[in-house]
C-alpha cells in the first residue's frame, strides 16, 4: 500500500483512499464520452486522477467520501502528478480500514477529548456557571467530537475544536495555578464556551470545511455564542442583566480582544484577558508544530504559515 | 429672567434654572465653613455658583436635577464668570416652569416622536418581525420617550434617540419608495431596533449620559439588542435559526458597518447595507445642523464637530 | 435568437450579437492561417469565438462595435465555452437592431435622464450658480447621456452617470425637505456637478471603459472639475475668491470625503457633507441593485461585491 | 538692552521690544481699573508682561506689532517669568531699531531671495513654461517676499517660503545635473509653484500664522495652485488639455505624494517624483537645523520636533 | 505612622517617608524666603509637602531619597492635599527602617529572583548557550536584581525585570512539557536574554525610571541585546555566522512580533514565537493584577490600563 | 548576432547567449526521452528555449549560467515565443564574448565605483570612524563590486549596491556643502555601511538575487550591520559605549525611519535624518531612471513601478 506522499511518475502502485471531489466530465473527443475526474487523498497528501472508462454502475457506486481500492499508473501531466486509474473498487468491511485513517485529524482521539472537556465541566465549581457550559455544550451536540476549529488557519482538521479546547485547559489550568487571582471557573468556562458556536458557524465534513453556514455568514460564532448563552440563561431561569450572565457573554465576545480581529467589546475581566492570551498562544504554537510535522526533516524551512504573517519556520541546527 | 448664555459680570440677576450638580464643600478658613459648589443651567449653557452661608435645612433642600429660582451677582474669577448667590429657593408649581425647559432636548416633543414611532411600528406587514420589534420596545420601556441617542457624538439630548429614529424612518420610508427592492419591514425593524438597547447600555438624565452601564461596557448595546431578539424570539416561540430571525439580529449587529467602528459582522443583506447609510446621513446630517444652532449667526466658522474628523462648518455668503 | 447566457455545448444557434473585441491571429499550422479571434456579446454576456476560414474581404467587413448576425456552434475548449463561428454577416438597418440592446445600460433612457437634469439645473434659483452649472455640463458635451460612472465599482455601464445624477437628485430633493437648513441650490449644483469631469477621466465606449485619459491619470476627476469652475467663473467674469466660486469647488473637491479616498480637502459646508452622504448612500444601494438584478433567483448568494468590502448579499427568506 | 532670553526674575531691565498681542482687561478689584495684558517679543523669545496704570491715550497709543521702549520689573507669577511695566513709550525712528530684528526671518535677506528666484525663474528656456510661473509669482506679489511656508511645521518664520524655494532650487539644479533624464524646466518651475499659493492659504504677519484663510481651508494651497495654472493658461491662450499644462498641474497637484498626506494624485512624471523628494529633504533637514540652532550649546537634546515623528535630535560627541 | 493613602485635612501625623522630590524655592514675598517643596512618598501613595523655614543646615541634610522622619499637618490646597511639615529629620538606624519599605517593588525578594533565575541558568544543556547568556547576565550586573521593566507600561517597580524574567520562566518551562518539539535552551535563553539590555536602556533609581540613556534613545534594548550576543560570542572565540549565535540574536530581535512593536524581524524560529507569547501573557497579566491589587475592593472598576487599549477592569460579583 | 528583445517568430537566428536556467525533462513519449528545457539571456531580455535531443556529453557542457552559442528557430506556443534549439555550443576564448555582456549592469564599471567608494573612505578624517568603515568594507570583501542593492526594489543588477552608493556619495557631498551642521565623515560613513551587510543578506549571481541567506531572514542587514561595527569595535578596542560607536550604529539601525519599513529606532541624529532621504532619493530616482530605460521609445507609459506605489510613469510631450 503506496502514501500518496510517496507517488512518482511513472509508478504503477494499489492502494486505498479516500475519494475527496468526483466530478462525472466528458471528453473532447467525437463523440464525447464520460470519465470520472477524482481527486484521491489519504492522511499524506492528495492527488488528482481520471478513470477513462465510465459505466452507469460507476455512477451510481462511486461518490466524494468514498473509501476505495484503487490501482493505478502514476504520470505526469502538465507538470503534475495525475493518476490513471486502472482498477476500483468500494472498501468492503473486511478491508479493516476506516475513514478517519485517511484525513488529517488531532492527535488524541475524540473520545478522550470529549471525556477530558466533561471532566474540566464537571470540575466547575458555580454550579450556575457549569449549566449554562453544559447547556452549550449540549447545543452543539455530537459536533464537539469531531469538527475542526477553522477553514484554514488552525487546528483546521478531524476534531481540531475538542483538541484545541483541551490543550487550551491544560494551559489555562497552568495560569490559574501561577495566578491565583482569575478565577478558574471562568477560565473553563470561558475556554469551552469561546468556540462552541463554531460547529454551526461552519459546515464541515471530516474536518474538512466546506463552506460558512448562513448564520455563520451573518452572524458569526461570536455573537452565536453569545445568543446560546441568553438561551441558556432564559431556559435556567436567570436573570439576563445578572453579573454572572453578562460576564461569560462578555468573555466570549471579547476572546478576539480588537475590534480589526472580530471582537465587539474589548477584554475587561480579568479572565477575558487572560483567555485571549491562552487562545492567541494555543492557536499560534499549533500552527508551528502542524507545520514543523508536514515539513520533510531534510527541509531547513517550513511554508509560509499564513496566520504568523505569512513567515516560514527556521529548523535550526544546534 | 436672565438667560445663562446673556449672563455678564458685574450683572446682578433674578431667574429659574435647573441645579444640574451640586457639591457641599469647605472653606479654607479657621473654622472651616460649609459651601455649596453648584452647576446651574438652563437650555442656554450652564455656568458655576457658589452659595457661601449654608444652613442644615439647605442641605436638606437642594439637589442636583432641583429646579430652583436664584438671585445672584455674576463675578470674574480667574478669567471665567462664577455666580456668587444671594438668595434660592425651590420652584413651585405656581411659578409655571417645567424641567423640559431647562435642558437641550428634540425639536419634536416625546409624545409626538413615540406615536409615530408607534404608527410605523403598526405598520410592519410581517407579523412576525412586528411582534419581535413590539417586545423590543416594550423592553426598552419609557426610556424610549426621553434617552438620548449618545453621550457625545450626536443626539445627545433629551428624546434624542427617539427623534433620531423618527428621522430615519422619514428617510427610510423615501428610500424604499425609491428602490423597491428593498423589503420595507426589515428597513422599519431596522431603525427601530439598532439603537434599542441603547438606554440600557447608558445612564442618563434629562438627556445627559454620565457614564455607561455595566452592560453597555461589557456587552455594548450592539450585542445587547441582539440578545433581545434572541429573547423576543424564544418568548414568542420562533425557530433561533429561522432567516427572519438571523436577519433582524445581522441587521443589528452589522449597523455600524466596520469592526473598527463595532459591528461584528459586515452587513450581507441589502437592508442592512441601506440601514447602515440610513443612520450616517441622519447622524452626520444632525450634527451639522445642532452646529449650527448653537453657533451665533455672526460667526462664520461653527466649532469643529468630532463626528466629522473635528472639522467646523463654513457660512458661506452667497 | 439565443441570448448568450443561454449558450450550452453542443448547441448551434443563430442570434445577432456586438463584436466586442477582435483580433486577427495566425494559426500554428504549416502554412501558418489567418483567423479570427473575437468576443461576441449582448446584454445577457459575453462568449469567445473562433472563425477561422478569414478573407481579406472580412478582415475589412468586422471591427470591434460592428453589430454582427452569427451562426454558430458551442463547444467546450478547456472547461469554457467557446463558439465556432459558422457564418457571419454585418447587421442590416431592416434587421431592426440597435446597439444599446447588446449593452448593458441604465433602466431609464438616456433622453429621460438628460431631460430631468436639465429640469433641475433651470429650476437652481440663484443665476450665478446656474451659469456655472450650465457652462460645465456644456463642457463635457453628449459624452453625460451615456457614459458610465465608473469602470468598475458603480455604475458601470451605459448612461450610468446621467442615472447616478438623476437618482441622486431625487434623494438630494427629499433631503433639502427634511432639512430645510440646506441650500438647495447648492445641493443641486454639487450633485450635477461632483462627478461631471468623468467623461473626461475616462475613455469608455457603450457603457465599458477601457482606460483612463492621460489627464485622467494626471489630474483626476476631482481636481478636473474644480479647474473647470476656475475656467467657467472666468468665462463668465466672476471673482475667483468669491464665496460661490470657492463653494462650489469645495463641494467637488470634498465630495470623497477622507484624503484617502481621494479628497483633498475635508467637508465644511452642510451641502459638502450632505453630498457625500448622498453620493455615498445612491452608489452603494446601486451595487446592491444591480448585482441582485444579474444574480439567477435561485441563487442564495450574490457574486461579493468589491465596492462593499468583498462582501456577498444574501436573499433572506421570510 | 537686555534680550528677552536672559531675563530672570528679579532683574530690571530696559528695552526695544515688539508687542506680539496686547489686551485691555479689568481688574478684580472695586472700582475694577483698567490694564494692559501684554506679550512682548524679541528675536529671542517672548514673555508676558503687565501695564496696570493705563491712561486713555495709553489706550490710543499701543497695539499689537508696536515696536516699543520699555523700562521693567521682573516677577515670578505661578512659577514663570512676567514682566511690570514701569515705562513705556513708541519707538521712534532716531532709535534705529527696526521690526524685523525683532522677528524670527530667514538667514537670507528678501531681496537676495528674490533675486535669486528672478534668475532661475528667467533661465527657464520653455517660454511657456515661464509665462505660467512668471503669471503664478505675479499673482502672490509681493507676498512671496516676507510670507513663511508654513505655520508651524518648518520655515514658519518671516521670508521662510522664498528662503524653502531658493534652497530647494539649489538641490534640484544638483539633482538636475546628477540625473540629466529630468528636464530642468519642468524641476524649476515645479520647486516655485509648488507652494506658491501657500501666502494665500495662510493668514500671516511678521511671519508668524495667525489662521488659514476661508479658501486656504476650503480648497488649500494645492488646488488653489492648481486653479491658478488654469488662469495662466486661460489668461495666455493656451489649450488646457495640453500635457504642459496639464503636467505643471500635476506636478503641483501631487507633490505631497499620498492623499493621506494632501496630494489627490501620486507623482506619475519623474520630475514630480523628484520634486517630492527635493520638497521633502529640504524641509526635513531645514527643521532639524532651525532646532539646532534654537537649542543652547550646552544641551545634548533639542526640544521634540513635531515633523520628525515628534523625535529629538541629539549633539553627538566624538 | 499613618500610610500616606491615608492621611485627610485637617490632620495631624508622624511617620517615616521617602523623600521622592525636593526643590529649594523662594517665597513670593518681601523679602523672599526660602522653602523646600517636596514631595514625600511610601509604599501606599505619594503627596506633596511644604518645609517653609528652612536653615542652611537643612539645605546640605535633605535630599531626594532621603529616609525621614516628617511631623506634619494636612492641608487643602486648590482641591489637593498638601502637607505642612512642623519637624523633619533624617531617618536614623536605630529606626529599623530601610529604603524598599518604602517604594514599590516585586512580591519576591530580588535574593529569590536572582536565585531562581541562575538556577535556570545553570540548567541550559548546551554549554555555548550557557555561556553566552551568563556572559550577558554578567555584563548587566547587579542592576539586574533591582531595575524596573519598563518606564510605566508594566513590572514598573522595584525589581521588576527579574520578576517578570522568574514568572515567564516558570511559564515557558510549562509550555516546554506540553510541547516538546520546543527547545528547553532555547527558551529559557530567550526569556533571559529578551530585556536582558533594559538596565543599560533606561535610568532608574528604586525601580521608578526617570529617563532613557543615550544608547537606549539610538539603539533601544533590542538591539543592544543582539550586540551584546555578538560580544559574547567573540569574547567566546563563537563562529558569529553559526546557527547558535544567529538563533539566540533572532530570538531577541523578534520578541516585539511586529516591526510597529520594535522588532526589525517577525519571528522565525518555534521557540520564538513561543517566547513573543510567553512575554506577552506574563505582561498582559501583570498590569491586570497589579492594576487590581492597587484598587480598593470597594471599587468595581479599576483605573483604565494603558497597555490594555486603556480599558479598566470590571471586579465582576458572581 | 540577434538580440533577444529583436527575436520574433518564425525567424531563424545565430547568437552568443547566457544560459539563466537549465532543467533536464522528459518527453511525455512512449519510450520517455531526456529534453532540455532552457531559459536564455542576454541583456536585452530572455526567452524559453527547448533542446529536443540531448546526448550524455550535452547534460555534462551545458549548465546554468554557461555562455552558448546558438543557432535556433523561434516558435509560437501558447501565444508565448518559444525557441527551438537547432545547434548549441560554449562560447570559446576567442568568441570575445564575456559574461557581463549579457547581464543587466549598473552604467558604471565595477572598478570604477570602487575607486570611488576607497578615495571617498580615504577622506573621512576621523581615524576611528574610518577604521570602523573599512573594517566592514574588508569584511564584505569583493562581494562589494558586483552584488544588486536589492532582490527587486531597485539596483536590482550587477554592481548596484556599489552604484547606488556611489550616487549616494554624490549626492551627500552636496548636501554636506549645503548644509555645513552636517558631519561629513558621518554621512559618507553611514552612506558606505548603511547596505554593506546587503551582500551577506542576500545570495545572488550576476546581479540577480535567488534567496535571503538564513541570517539575511533571521537578523536582516540593517541588525547585521549593527552588528559588524561592534565587531570592528572590539576588534579596534573601541569603547562600545561611546558616542562615537553608538552614533555609527545608530546612522545605520535608522536608515529605514519607520518601524514599519524595518528601522528599530526612529532617526535622532541630524545626519541620520540627511542619510534617510538622500537615500530615499536616490533609490527612488533610480527606480524612475532605470523604468524609463527599459520602456520604448514608443510607449508614452512605462510599466508600473512597484516601489513608487505601483504608478507608472508618463512621458509629457511638451
């Protein structure tokens, strides 16, 4: 079995993947006839490919987020790596191989993440505080396990959102230690919240986003989040214009700290500055290490990381 | 009676005005002695007062927001005029002065700006957004009748947010006759609802904000009257993610046009494309002519308005 | 007839079509041939075209602008449509086509918009003001009844200044109602005025602008049109330092507003920032209309709109 | 005779000094008597000084831009230096003392400036060109002599703007001769219009600017230059579309290079690029002289110079 | 003894204060006398005092950051408290107090500081990194356990760089462990070496900087730092062109992430853009709880913090 | 011989070339054969050149950067010129050809500029200050006659850096003469060290840069230079506090002006302000010239120059 990573021209190789895009064309020729233009993936990389001959039985088997067997001839075309597929077939059960084996995704698998974010929950101590975070979290529902934390810039993959929101409460956990003045329920609070409406904002697929749901477009995770936390407040019977209330919608809507970034209010709590610097640190380190994993050892420098200014990292040798 | 704006040292004077604030103070002198250090107005200017032989039952009496009627000696004092009062006492009903009189507010009395607010608000076609924009209102209670718009930039007068609105409905009302693409209930909702959270987000009196509210710091009345809907909805029983009820809320939230002037979100609806023009022009527009009003007639520059980059406006002689 | 937005491969089809650009190039046969490579266009779009058998006859029969009758075929060539032209001919007076149906153009005639604006220019009640007015719009001559306003951002087509005037006239006359403060005069000549130099900025044919003149460049509009106040006022032998002249060069000059957009000086006069307001408020409504109007109806989203921020519109269902 | 600069309290001193600004103003005391509010100057400094017995000739005797002799007491008011008047009387012509010793000016008589800007203006070979400048120079008369170019920024003292054009024409006779590609006609002319309208943007006397006139606000210095070209060429019969004219135009329209700086075009001539930077460097390093020499030898750092992004500049010692 | 934040007209106190200002002025009166005006601070707060007989002994015995001991009255003068002392003398040692009782400083003692900070540094494994930031360490010298951060922005105290050195330490050693791809030398090198050069940047006296020295104006910390590295490395006998030597001076150059912010390059290497977050949370941070620790409880909201946008914190009441 | 700008399809030619690029590819063929895809060049410009059979000896002789003689047939290929090589070989000895014939180079010779550049070295009076300047001249050694002063801003070609200091050298002798506050010694030092770490920044051959060196990433030249004078600092046994290294130092950290153009201080030196712009000037002035040079005479706009805000320049016809 070949990583795509691993193709050259003019390899003959089999393998499995997962079909990303599929679209049906037909040729140019006289009479036109149908192919199927693929773009192949796997957690390496991924690669653009035809099948030349079409059936009506294809048509109806094959689909984008289809796991395949394909065997195939690698050449190259226009300066690109193209696969002709000779062979496909679906992945049958007794393939042993599964979806998540072929995107990009976090590290830690989902279901420790989501029992280490229930555990954080749990840990809150204002009982108030931990239903309106619980109600949230119940909002987004199952999405917590596996939708990413961006489009592009970071965490952008398979259960990007839980993993950044644990590593967030690693170190935010670390602050409160170090200053004992912020008040850990609503660092918690505030780190599981910030986010929670982006599963709504996005439409994702595989840690893949597609594309901004309508809301996500006109109203943005911020002021989402915001809304879910007044729909909390009213089902819990709260009073809206309480302390409590206000501060976690002030924390959330003040995470992106300057207006220029997205926030309409700036941090004024205590814990909404230091959520801020928590976010910043977490989401700008992860960018370096995704980017330090996906770059050759034998490269001295990274691509260009479009959320640090667009810099490349420097390997150095010491 | 003496207007403020007419008062000239070495004037002797008798007139109402209103105690706008009020400090009890003491002498540098052995004994130290009670003074009281007054701002007086009246819908002129205002000017500072001292009262130098103060009885207990005087501070029993007079507060700030007390009208009062004063006679008094205008004197200079390091180059500015102070009045040294000679005798005050409490208006009574029978001197026929009202509080409205002593303060700058709308051209158009309250009652007058809520009935045609009122009368657009019956007008709104789509039940729906008439109930949403109803419990807004209702929500915002009798502040409606009498806020300003803001504490410095413009309005910034007793009823002014009322009035602003009535203007921009006039407005509104021209631009959808004019482009009838333009749904007219989402522009009416519009300029009813963008500024609705407003008198929660300062605390006024008499048409002066003296500082913002702990919800207007933390949240801002952009998120706030978003909050509302989230509420009106829920209350009336609407889907949180119907498009009337993401529309009204991006229309709210996208009204200030630009992150950098504090709206999350850009407006992605022609409504609130028209709305954000709506409410620049009646701004700009309105500060131009409270300008003038305030700027003699023999001066042909005006003092610089902030609102327009600090630059003053010109008399032109034609 | 087909309209060009209707055009699919493999369709053959016969229409009358405007030669938007054509250029005569040579294949990469041996011997190398003579062919034809043209942009057809009507108001619904525009389509490539290939004709490639060419005589010296045709190459002195079509130009770019030549109305054209075509008999064609659609074909894909890389993933775009592109036609082979079977048989052309140059369009005949009995076909009873007229170039302004393969343009696009504003919604009222040409006649109708230079007939309002020159009802408002005779209703400007001071003589000096109307003087320069009518000396400038003498000045830039027919070129008013149909170029654009823009070459990309509003406005950009056929007659889309005149229209751009005649609304903003409209809104320029409600304007001077709500807020008798203002000049009328001055609004008039400012609205007629502001953008007049534009024909001369630009070199546009039918609506589509391919280039800005050398002036254009060197001098922009603004400053252009202040030079011909300078010229008018001379012409008609008034002084140059008078209150009127310096107005109305004021108003052109501030009408963008902010330095960086292209003003060199601020607004100070109430009808300057009342034009800019209204100038402001008729362009960007204008985009909206218009990419709402050229967006399918199925379509949730319109194309992102430059002149708004990049920002798409989003057809709300209610 | 004792320069303002060496008073120190409690010296008594006698003589020549100019009044900058005098008021009558009334004491606090009853009967309230009459006295003279006075700054003093010299080319040293200034300082504020009292008259209190004032007769009503007195009254009739002295004004601002009075050369006077004085006899005085100084104090210390507030911690700073004021002077009592103890006599005072007009200057007379056996006194031999003359305004403009007492005023900040130019290290080059006027008439040398002058001079000097007849020449080159002469050695410009384009007749055209010279008939243009000669107009322009014509029209600010004798204003160009005495007037400073600005009112704080730099050369802000009298004959400044004719001592920044003389310096300027240096350099760029230089620059000519380094870059012989630039034509020297296009430089000269461009160095003396440039800022030529600058006497009649700014209201001045002594050299020192007192405010800007209504067009210096409403058109400023660079359009007024703009318009005056176009008078030269109307008054001379030339084609105002021809580039000479249209180039002179530009040249001044853009030297400022960004809008955000003044300039409503960006230099698109290379005698306008270089004319920018020609303006600029003898601006820049003209501020940093003029503070050099108004700081005392013994200081390291001269005060903060607002055009140099509000830097000092320090006596470096090797 | 009474804290200074405590004293109220009209009291009477006794207690031991730094005298943080002294100037020897002259009555106004005749004949003028002399009198010290002082400003006396301790740890609490700081108030201006008034010595009216002073003899010639006084004048060699008072000194800024002399230790007294101060019997005095509180007065009122132009709205602000004013002491007049009645005795003064020196503290004596037999008083038991000491200098930093007095002023501002770290919650550490700088013995800890300096302690924990070479604990750190005998931790680097790699010995040229070692030397090289020991070498730095001992070029700063003992300034480093007591110098300020900064002049107001934040740590502006007493020991103030150490501590923030000690408190990003600990900061870095938990991200070191939660990422390890993150170099341990690195780190800790950058977070000593980072304002390594701030005691040769400014002039400050018990942590309150009175001015920058002449390198810090024409070279500023950062750049000195990085010459200091290139010192050290040749006094090292180091290759200056080796990644090393590079990596540490780019780590230092970059730590102010953007050139608006003081660094001539962004951040290239993972550990600094590590180190630009860690120094921003810590400082971020500090300003809040110093902020918090400086106002009273009774107080919702703090002073505004210039280093937070100058926002004021909200104590928020859950 | 046929200059590459002449070559137009189809001619057949014969010419002396530099090969720029060179790849060997394979054919798309069934068997695949080797082909050498070529970019020649010569002053005039370059071209894409195909050698379609290429033998083992070929891929031995032929490399980047080797001078050719060719015999060819130019081609169309996708509307780009595209030549087919008939014969190749080296260039001989006795061809007379040599490489800087066929590069962009600065109008002076390389030894020449370094004539210049040593006599103006060997004029500086101060010995230190020379010492220090021909320490970093040595260091930089022979890079200094040939290497670009930039990747593509300007004097992007053989010997720039030494031209555009050459010019700079000029050009600061007159403004010396002008201005005698100036420090002679310390513009033309600051003129020579200003970009002398620009060769060690950059990896370039004949005048055209490829890359930043890592150190030209990671520090930059302007922190680079710094550091060069400290190392000649203490390499003389120069007191690296004083003025005197501190000042060179300085010149050259604030040659940018701004942080956002790359300097960490802002200019605080009279001669760093006069180094600023007299290399503003120049490089702009250079930009201008070297357009101008490659536009034809033809064209009455050259191509947009992307250091003077993406403007073109015009060439006025007077």
């Amino acid at each position: 079995m070949t990583l795509i990573k691993h193709l050259q021209a003019p390899d003959e190789f089999t393998g499995f993947y997962l079909i990303k895009e599929l679209e049906i064309k037909q040729t140019n020729t006289t009479p036109a006839k149908d192919f199927m233009d693929i773009v192949l993936c796997d957690a390496s990389g991924q690669v653009s490919a035809k099948m030349w001959d079409v059936s009506a039985a294809d048509k109806e088997t094959f689909f984008p987020m289809t796991l395949v067997k394909v065997q195939g001839l690698v050449q190259l075309y226009r300066e690109r790596l193209q696969v002709k597929i000779g062979k496909i077939r679906k992945a049958l059960p007794e393939d042993g191989v599964q979806i998540t084996d072929f995107i990009r995704s976090a590290p830690i698998s989902p279901a420790d993440l989501i029992h280490t974010i229930n555990g954080v929950l749990a840990s809150i101590t204002n009982p108030t505080i931990q239903s309106i975070v619980s109600f949230c979290v119940a909002k987004v529902g199952d999405k917590l396990d596996h939708y990413p934390a961006a489009k592009t810039h970071h965490h952008a993959y398979f259960a990007g959102l839980a993993y950044h929101i644990v590593r967030m409460l690693e170190l935010g956990e670390f602050v409160c230690k170090q200053r004992p003045f912020l008040n850990a329920d609503l660092i918690k609070a505030g780190i599981i919240l910030h986010d929670i409406a982006k599963p709504e904002e996005m439409i994702a697929q595989l840690g893949i986003v597609s594309d901004y749901s309508v809301q996500g477009k006109l109203l943005g995770h911020i002021s989402m989040a915001s809304n879910w936390i007044t729909e909390a407040a009213l089902h819990l019977g709260l009073d809206l214009q309480s302390d409590l209330v206000i501060g976690l919608q002030h924390i959330v809507l003040s995470h992106h700290n300057l207006p220029e970034w997205g926030s309409p209010v700036l941090p004024q709590l205590p814990e909404a500055v230091a959520l801020h610097y928590i976010d910043s640190m977490d989401a700008k380190l992860q960018m370096v290490e995704d980017t330090l994993l996906i770059t050759p050892e034998s490269e001295s420098w990274t691509p260009m990381i479009r959320g640090l200014e667009n810099k490349a990292m420097y390997r150095l040798k010491l």
